[in-house]
C-alpha cells in the first residue's frame, strides 16, 4: 500500500437519509490532552456514544488520530492494522522511567555528540527487533497493565514484542538533540526506538515530542483539529475530515450487489450470485476480506472473509 495515497473525500451533509454520520473523523490531536479526552468532546459534539478510536496516542503527542463514528467504530480491527508514521524529538543525556521527558529522570549525562555519530547510529535502529516494550505502557502481564506494577513498584517480567522501524529520515540536528520522521509497524513504540539510540550513543535519551503523520492511509494534512470540526458540525456538514464507510478501506477491494443480494446480505446471507462474485473476486494470497457496497446507494454493506475450510463468511455487517 503506497502510504502516500490520499483518499479525498467530498464535503456532504452531516445528517443523510435522516441517520447520523458513520465512518471515520481523522482528528489532528494537540498536545496536553489524552485520547480519552479526544472521543469524550467528539461524543459531545456529535451528540453520540458510539465513538472510538484507532490507536492511542499519549498526552504528550499531538498528531493525527483516526476516530471511530456509530457503524465505523466496526472498523474498528481493519483500522488499527496500519501502519503508522511519526515525526519524534530525541533529548540526549537523559534517561526517565517512561522513557519521555515526563517520566522521572533516572540518569543524565554530558553530551559530546556530532551530527554524523547521531545519525550514524539512528540509521542502523531499522527493521524488525525483538525488544522490551516501555514498562510504563498499557501491555497486560497477568491481566494487569504493565504501568499498574510500575506505578505500585511492583516486580514484574516486561514482556518483549518484535517492533519494526523503517523511513528513518534526520528532519534536523542540535547540540543535544534531534529530530527525525520515521515510520512503524502496528504496536511498535517509537519512545523505545529513541531509548534504543541513545544507548547506541552511550548518552541515552529520551523522547522530548512526537507527533503522528501517517496512520494508513491517511496523513495529517486531511485532519482537522477539534475546534475546526466542531464549527463544521454547528454548521450541519461533514468536512474534508470525515470519511464516508464506502471511502474508509480503499486498499480493500470491492464488489458491489443490487436487489434480492442486497436483502439476503442484510439479514446476514450471501447469494449464490454473490458467491460467485466472490469466487471470481478473491485472491486468499492477496485478499484477507472483500468489502460489499450497494450498488444504488453506495454504502458499504459488508467485510466478506474466507474461512479456511468453511468458505466464504461474513465478518461486518453494517446497518444504517
């Protein structure tokens, strides 16, 4: 998927068919405020429960944050497999227990450091790595989250996870600090990478700013932050920052169905000319599901899988 892709989307009434939006909200989170706090004013501002999110992002970034409206909070596992991109802030010659600049300092160090060495070392820290996640993370260890025992001081074995770093890019350089974009797979946890570089520079380091760009196949520049989408919502339309559901997966292949398919597919059936779309349509190395628009209205109708050994089946529904 070429994460350059950007999916436009057309400004349209807020209210359509008389049902409130369903899809996506990319919001452009500040810094200084949780993602709790984020789905908290949307509810308000689109007087609904049904709103989530597609991966969090800590008080102390800002940045793009996918969210989730009535029937798109379904995506909900669809969206949360990107990809993601960040542009990150490292502070050398400090070490905190959360491994940002708002944790605790454990250790600090005199920098000596020159640009090659810094960027020497960051571009060696790419690709997959087995390493420990952040003891301050919410990752459950005996059905507790890991920050619960650090914050009780607690004893606890941190778990490790494969992470992947790619795209790493220098974006600017100071006596001790640097600032980079870089982009990861699923999970991953970009405080980690800069703890890593700074142990490779023998200084450590912690994350001083982040803030997410990419969350695909989505960038920030078709974000809008909250103040913007609340004036657009009081003047009853969706903006550039809302995604339809038939826009919200476009690196899903689709079909599309009319009529007695139609019905038969809202009441949780697949027609046997379906079927056959599907038989034609699927390729099982390709394709983990195929999305099913109607054909006279343009919804997104269903996300169809196949189950090996069992065949096709549905695994979304949607209702509008």
């Amino acid at each position: 998927m070429n994460e350059k892709l950007m999916v436009k989307v057309p400004t349209t009434n807020l209210m359509t068919n008389n049902s409130t939006f369903n899809g996506l909200l990319l919001v452009d989170k500040p810094s200084g405020i949780s993602s709790h706090d984020v789905v908290a004013r949307l509810r308000r501002i689109l007087q609904t429960k049904a709103v989530g999110h597609s991966g969090t992002l800590d008080p102390l970034a800002s940045g793009l944050m996918v969210c989730l409206i009535n029937e798109g909070t379904k995506l909900s596992q669809y969206i949360l497999e990107g990809d993601k991109g960040y542009r990150v802030r490292a502070q050398f010659g400090v070490r905190t227990d959360t491994l940002d600049t708002t944790g605790q300092v454990l250790e600090t160090k005199p920098v000596d450091l020159t640009k090659e060495m810094i960027l020497a070392e960051a571009a060696k820290l790419h690709g997959e790595m087995e390493v420990e996640v952040p003891i301050y993370s919410a990752i459950k260890v005996q059905g507790k989250k890991l920050y619960e025992y650090a914050r009780g001081e607690e004893e606890v074995q941190v778990p490790k996870k494969v992470m992947k770093f790619w795209d790493i890019s220098p974006v600017d350089v100071g006596p001790d600090w640097a600032e980079f974009d870089i982009k990861c797979s699923k999970g991953s946890y970009i405080r980690t990478w800069v703890d890593l570089l700074g142990k490779a520079l023998g200084c450590g380091a912690a994350m001083s700013s982040l803030r997410r760009t990419w969350s695909a196949p989505y960038l920030i520049p078709q974000a809008q932050t909250l103040e913007q989408i609340e004036t657009t919502v009081k003047g009853g339309s969706a903006g550039a920052a809302f995604v339809p559901m038939d826009l919200a997966l476009p690196q899903v292949k689709r079909i599309r169905v009319k009529g007695q398919d139609r019905v038969l597919l809202t009441n949780g059936q697949i027609s046997h000319d379906l079927r056959s779309q599907l038989i034609t349509a699927f390729k099982p190395a390709e394709d983990q599901y195929i999305q099913v628009i109607d054909q006279d209205g343009g919804q997104l109708l269903a996300l169809i899988g196949l189950d090996p050994g069992k065949g096709f089946a549905l695994k979304r529904v949607f209702k509008y």
